[in-house]
C-alpha cells in the first residue's frame, strides 16, 4: 500500500474534486478501490490512470452515460463515437454562435429584429423630413409585418423603397402625419385621403406587387393587426388610412377589409 494514495490526493493529482471521484464510483466508471488496514481506500497508479480517462472524457464533452462503454470499447468504436460527439459539439458552437451574434445585434437595435435592408430604409426616413414618430410607428410595423406575414415581407421592402423614392408619395405622407393636430371632422381629410387614393391609382407600383398583394390579402387577420397598430395613438391617421383603402378597394385594390 506504500504507492497508494487517498482519494483526497487522487483527487488532486488527476485535477477533479473528491465529489466528483465519488459520483464516478456511484456511476461504475471507476471500481472503489480496496480499503487500507486503517479503513481508508487508497488509491494506485492504475485507479489515477483510469480516473484522468473519464475525467477527459468528459471534458472534452462525452455524456458520462456513455463513458464506461468507450473505455472498455475497441479503437474503432471509440473513434466512431468521439466523431458523434465532435458532431455534436459543433452544432452546439454553432448554436452559440448564432445566440452571441443575436446578443450583438440586440446592443445594435433594430438589427436584432430586422434584416439589414429593412434597417436601411428606417435610417433614410429621416433624411426625407419623417418625423421620429413617424419613424418608430414604422419600424414596429416592419417587426410585426416580418414576424406575421413573412411571405409578404420582401414586397413589402420593395414597396417601401418605392415610396421612399417617390417625393410626391412622401409630401402625403407627411401630410398625413401632420393631420393628427387637425379637428377630427376637418374636410381635409377626405381630401387627403382621395389625393392619396389617386397617387397610389397613378402609380400602381407603390401598390406593391401581384405576390407581395395575395400574400398580404391571404392574410387578413394579420393586416388588420400591424395596420390598427398604434391606431389608439393617432386616430387621425388611422381614419385617414381607413378612408384611401376604402377608396382602392372600390377601385379593385385588393386589400384586406378592416
């Protein structure tokens, strides 16, 4: 017994705390050793050895489940199994990676819920004259719009770039914007509303595609959701966006009912 340790030493020497020795013992990984003349187990160079393999075993991220196999296992399967593991942890990395990226886009903002492109329009409103509540009703209607209809979203960026590009489309927009300090029954409205009306017919591209529009039409449910959005907020706007949709629709706009 002179070249025998105890399990605090054993412990120590393979780099692993004596709870951990134990619950190898309780999981057969490692046999106890025989106890001394004074009651104590001691531990031998062949025990350390058979320890420093589980322990890196499990280090390196084997289940402990499957441990005492690989041990006892011929070369081949324990290749076979270290290759399943190896799969295993990359997907997990990659996993990680993907939350770490996310957690780096949130500290960005917009970019945790949004694509680049759709980022990019929301930092040209605005350039344009767009007010910063203007702005921020529209970036949650792009997270819902992507979230809700995400078939519909594509066209609906490639709408948005075109009304971004149209000076006329963005004088009405702001207009309409502005329309929230006006009295609820101000003639305006329906002016405003009919000059809207008469652009979108002008211009069919702000209408959005033939794709974009069935995916938006199948999805009437969630249409009515992002466009009530903040509606409590500005029930100007929301009449106002009421009435130029009434106003397409019986010009055979397919837009979803209210």
């Amino acid at each position: 017994m002179m070249n025998r340790v105890t399990i605090g030493q054993a412990a120590a020497f393979v780099g692993v705390t004596v709870k951990t020795v134990r619950h190898y013992h309780k999981l057969g990984l490692v046999e106890e050793p025989e106890r001394d003349s004074s009651g104590y187990r001691r531990y031998g160079s062949a025990d350390l050895l058979r320890l420093v393999r589980v322990r890196t075993l499990a280090a390196a991220g084997v289940p402990l489940a499957e441990i005492g196999t690989m041990l006892d296992a011929d070369a081949s399967l324990v290749a076979a199994a270290l290759a399943d593991v190896e799969r295993t942890l990359t997907d997990r990395i990659a996993d990680l990676i993907a939350r770490r990226d996310t957690l780096h886009r949130l500290a960005d903002g917009d970019r945790a819920l949004l694509p680049d492109r759709a980022v990019a329009l929301l930092e040209r409103m605005p350039g344009l004259g767009l007010s910063p509540d203007y702005v921020a009703a529209q970036r949650e209607a792009l997270v819902l719009a992507r979230a809700l209809v995400p078939g519909g979203f594509d066209g609906f960026l490639t709408q948005l770039e075109h009304w971004l590009d149209d000076p006329e489309y963005i004088d009405l927009t702001k207009r309409g914007w502005e329309a929230e300090t006006w009295e609820p029954d101000d003639p305006r409205i329906e002016e405003l509303a009919t000059a809207m009306a008469d652009h979108y017919l002008a211009n069919p591209i702000l209408l959005g595609n033939p794709t974009s529009l069935r995916a938006w039409a199948n999805a009437s449910t969630q249409y009515r959701l992002i466009n009530s959005h903040r509606e409590d907020g500005a029930p100007i706007s929301a009449r106002l966006t009421a009435l130029t949709e009434t106003k397409l629709r019986s010009a055979g706009v397919p837009i979803p009912y209210p």
